[in-house]
C-alpha cells in the first residue's frame, strides 16, 4: 500500500477505563480501523493527564490509577480519515478528536511488493 504525501493525522485522547461494546475503547478504536483499512493505528499511554472534568490520572506509585490517558493515533488520507469519523463519534462519550493535516513521508511495511 502507497499513501500520498498529503494526509491526515486522527488523534484521540481517552481514559484507560473507557469501554464500548464490553472492551477497552482503545481496542475497540484499533480495531475497528484495521476493519476500515486504515493505515495504521498506534495506541499510547500517558504518565500524567487530565481532560474535560479536571480530574488528575498519574502514574505515581502512590497514587496508582486506574484510569491513565490515552492517545490513539491514525493516519492515512483525509477521505478514508473522514469516513472512519462517524465510528468515533458513536464510541466517544468522554473524552477529545483532534484532525490535522499530515505530511507523509514514508510508509513501508518491509515486505517486498
């Protein structure tokens, strides 16, 4: 698969806990855009965070928590991306989308063609 330099990055921040359809939400996303044909898809956790409500999530070895941030992270063309944003919109109920425009320099998945 060959991509076009001009692209687009998704960008979802989510809490750990999160869940759709009985399972982490960060599966469920990673999931469903491998079903979409996506380009890829990479999840992260964060050590420290907080979104809408405020609320602290750390790492810290006294205060465990069970709900760290998440950012998820797709990229591919900016119609594929578009169509892949209705899924998102139904699976998200806390938590932020961000879109901007990527600049694709390489994509190779080291097989030969």
């Amino acid at each position: 698969m060959t991509l076009p330099e001009d692209g687009q990055l998704l960008r979802i921040f989510i809490g750990e806990s999160d869940k759709f359809e009985k399972q982490p939400l960060y599966e469920w996303i990673v999931k469903k855009a491998r079903e979409s044909g996506l380009a890829g898809a990479t999840v992260f956790r964060g050590l420290l965070g907080y979104g809408a409500s405020s609320r602290l999530h750390t790492a810290k070895l006294l205060r465990l928590s069970a709900d760290l941030p998440i950012v998820i992270e797709i990229v591919d063309t900016d119609d594929k991306i578009e169509k892949f944003m209705p899924l998102i919109d139904e699976a998200l109920k806390n938590g932020l989308a961000t879109l901007e425009k990527a600049r694709i320099r390489i994509y190779r998945s080291g097989k030969s063609d």
